[in-house]
C-alpha cells in the first residue's frame, strides 16, 4: 500500500513477511544502528553454517587437471592408484582408477552428510585485488539420483544446492557438469566460490563398505569486491571431509531491535521437519512459532517472526529436529534473545524536556544546526546518516497515527535516498515506512560546514492499522559507500500520537 504525502512524500506500510535478506551486496545502506540485525533489517550474511572442518586422509585417484594415470596412491588429493586417466570436463576417460593412498578402497557415496573444509590457492592474482582468504569450512549433503549426487551445502544461514555426476568405473570419480557454488566463511573477503573442476572421491577406511572421508582437487573462481567492481579471481582448491559429527544450533543477535523482527540463522542446513519457537520468560504463556526459510532448496537456513517484541524483553528458544545428518539442535548452546532496553516513553512535548530515547552514532538532541534553529521551540531531534534515534509513545485511546515535522540537512542539492523513518504497533506485524525523505530544495543556507542546506519543513503522518497501546519509532537515515547521491540528515520535530 503507497499513500502519497504532499507532492514530495510517500509511505509504504507493508506486511512483514519473514524479514530476509539473502546476501546481496548492495552499495548503499542503513549502517548498524542500535540493533544487530533482524527480520526487519536489510541483511547481508554468508552462505551456511559454523562448522570445522576435519582434513580427510586419502586422495583423489587421478588428477582432475593433468588427466595422469598412476599407481601407487597418494595421501594427498589428485593422486590415488589405479590403471587410467581421471576425467573432469577434458574429455578423457577413467578406467578403473582404483583404490590406494594412506587407507581404504574407493566407494560410491550414498546419502550422507560431511563436515568439509576447502583450502583456496589463487593461481591468476589480479591487480590491486589482495585476497585473503584461503579456506571455507562447510556442511555439504550428498544425495544419490541415479548416475547424478544432488549438494545441499550451508552455513550461517544460507543453503545452496547442486550437483556432481558420477563416472561410471567400479571405483567411482565424481565431477561437475555445471559450476557448484559453495559457502564462503563470515570473516573471508570472497563474496562467492564457484567450483568449475572438480575430482572427488570416498575412501571406506575401516572395510565397513561405508565412505569414512572424501577428498578432492579442482580449479575454482571467485568473486571479490574492490569498490564499485566485482573481480572474478581463479583459484586451485583442495577439498577433505570427514562424517559430520557437529550438532546445529542457531545464530542468535543480541540487543534485538523491537521493529527488526526475528530473524535466527542456523549454523547448517536442517530439515524441513525442523521447527523453531519461542516463550516469553516473563510471560509463560506467550508462545510463537517462527516461519522456516529455504524450504524450496531442501532444507532450512533460517527462522523467522515479523512480530514486533516488547522493549526489553527477553525470549526462549526451543527446537525439535536436527540437521541433515539427523544430529539435533544444540539446545544447551541456545541463548536468550534479548530485546533492546525500554528507553522509557516519550513526553510528546516536541523534545522540549530530557526526552526518553535511544540513541546511536551521531544523532542528538540539538537546538540549532549552524544558523538554522530547532523547528519548533528551543530543541529538535538532528540524525545523521548512519545513526538512529529510536523512541517509545504511548498510544492514547482512538488514536490512529504518528505525526511529526522534519527537513532535510545536504551538504549539496539533488536526489536523496530512503529517509530511514520506520514505525509499528508493539506486538503487531505491520511495519509503515516513510519510503521518500523530506525534499531538499528549495533550500535555505545553514552556515554549517557539514550540513550546508536545509530542505523545507514537512508535516508527515505514519497511520497505525494494528491495534495495540504501544508505539516505536526508529529514525535512521542511510548511510552509503560508492558512487552515492548525496547524503542526507534528519531534523526532526513534533513528535507525537493522534
């Protein structure tokens, strides 16, 4: 729903869905205010889960590359016994490629589930793009289809899916018909890793018939962001595995921002039959069941509520299910989510008294910018990019929308970008943004060395469609990195329920 407010303005009210952002780098965007991310908030995150990787003891048969036989076996990937040439993408063919190495026959992979570590050399650096990331750690599924190994691989809430074709020797090879893309750790300076080669094969070490590690080698691409561009950066990899033994658990923010919802990511993919919720510790009673996201990729990579919580509470969380390898949830590891503090409500009275808010970054109380003075009375609220003021008022009887004056702050005149100015009923669902920052021209002269212009000032009113007594408001203009139009500053004034 788009209701227009005077010529320049806009509101988008929307229907919280479950609050997700799938990673996408984006050049500009609201900086970490006084939250840590949520349903609500523009995410940015890594593909899949926490886990640590072991380093398998037995190599490839072959070499994905070089297309060499050899006998003998090798510790390392890339070199196994047995008669032929291994084959990926070259078009050269396996014949028996056998078993050898440190332990263990070669065998085909059946269902199973693998912590996995892969271990990045660049092989084409490119100018002024300093790599440093070397490894991924990763949950990675295997699922037999015929001559075909369906991938689900994660961590930190992302899940992703392909798969390997399997050559058709008596000591299975498996490779890639299409690039495989695989999670990138949270701390690596790779936005994604592609693997474009690739030899894989399991050794059954303890002569149950059952894989024990799989290992691999291949040629891989990655995507590195230096400023404005996307870099495509080449890589050799390593690839070992051991049974995944590690349990799920969930990446829990702290401070949750009330009008961030919930947005709880899991170190690994889990099942479909898995289930999230949550109880007030205060209030027994007050149960909700989160949403799962990914379904569509075969697995779960997230739990989410667009609820708006209360100001300071506090919430436990409860699991049924598990990951793919059928390990359950780390209950014991589980924190509580934890709400941001109530900072008190709002007198309404224009930011006259000491007003009850929260602050972060730059954003003040203030009672002049330059030579410009505060909108209304002796004092307004000024927030700068990359801050945040959010505040609490209390919702009177019959009242149906929030209400407030506020101009724009340039350091030079055109377009802007979203005002930041969120707001919702405590306990309901329904966020209402205010899409279209106040215009900045014309525009009247500060003296300011930071914020030169001031744009007019404009009456703005946020409806309130959901019931409830409690009302939060988050004002939060975006910061931005790039190629940028110029940034803007809040003032704001007036603030109230009617």
């Amino acid at each position: 729903m788009t209701i227009a407010i005077g010529r320049d303005m806009k509101l988008r009210s929307t229907a919280a869905l479950p609050f997700l952002a799938l990673l996408i780098a984006v050049a500009c965007g609201r900086t970490a205010d006084d939250s840590q991310g949520g349903a609500g908030a523009a995410a940015a995150g890594s593909a899949g889960s926490v886990i640590a990787g072991s380093g398998g003891k037995q190599g490839v048969a072959g070499s994905s590359l070089g297309g060499a036989s050899g006998h003998g076996g090798s510790p390392h990937a890339g070199g196994a016994s047995g008669e032929g040439n291994a084959a990926n993408n070259g078009g050269s063919i396996i014949s028996d490629a056998g078993a050898g190495g440190t332990g263990g026959d070669s065998v085909p992979l059946g269902e199973s589930s693998w912590d996995t570590t892969l271990s990045l050399t660049v092989t084409k650096p490119v100018p002024n793009a300093n790599v440093t990331c070397t490894a991924a750690d990763f949950s990675l599924h295997f699922s037999p289809s015929g001559n075909r190994l369906k991938t689900i691989s994660g961590r930190d809430g992302g899940v992703l899916t392909g798969e390997l074709i399997r050559s058709a020797q008596s000591s299975p090879l498996y490779t890639v018909g299409q690039a495989l893309t695989v999670p990138t750790n949270s701390g690596c300076d790779l936005r994604s890793i592609e693997l474009t080669e690739l030899a894989l094969q399991a050794r059954d070490e303890s002569g149950d018939g059952v894989a024990d590690t799989i290992a691999g080698s291949g040629k891989a691409r990655g995507t590195f962001i230096l400023g404005d561009q996307g870099l495509t950066i080449e890589f050799s990899f390593t690839l070992q595995g051991v049974p995944d033994a590690t349990q799920p658990s969930l990446l829990v923010p702290s401070n949750l921002h009330p009008l961030d919802g919930v947005l709880l990511r899991t170190t690994e993919p889990v099942a479909l039959t898995s289930s999230v919720s949550m109880t007030d510790v205060s209030a027994s009673s007050t149960n909700h069941t989160l949403t799962g996201y990914t379904a569509s990729n075969g697995a779960f990579g997230s739990f989410s509520s667009a609820l708006i919580l209360p100001f300071g509470s506090n919430w436990k969380l409860s699991t049924t299910g598990g990951d793919l390898a059928n390990l359950p949830f780390d209950v014991a590891a589980l924190p509580t989510l934890a709400v941001l503090a109530d900072p008190g409500l709002f007198a309404q009275d224009g930011f006259e008294s000491t007003p009850a808010l929260n602050l972060s970054g730059g954003a003040k109380i203030v009672t002049s910018i330059g030579t410009l003075p505060a909108i209304e009375g002796s004092k307004s609220l000024f927030v700068p990019p990359g801050s945040s003021a959010t505040l609490h008022l209390a919702r009177p009887s019959g009242a149906n929308s929030i209400r407030f004056t506020a101009l724009s702050l340039t350091s030079m005149s055109g377009p802007g970008l979203d005002s930041g100015v969120v707001a919702g009923v405590i306990g309901g669902s329904m966020r209402v943004a205010l899409t279209e920052a106040p215009p900045s021209t014309p525009t009247t002269a500060t003296n300011d060395s930071n914020w030169m212009y001031a744009g007019p000032t404009q009456a703005v009113t946020l409806p309130l469609t959901e019931a409830g007594t409690d009302v939060v408001i988050r004002f939060a203009p975006p910061a931005c990195q790039g190629f940028c139009p110029p940034l803007r500053a809040l003032l704001v004034d007036e603030l109230r329920v009617e």
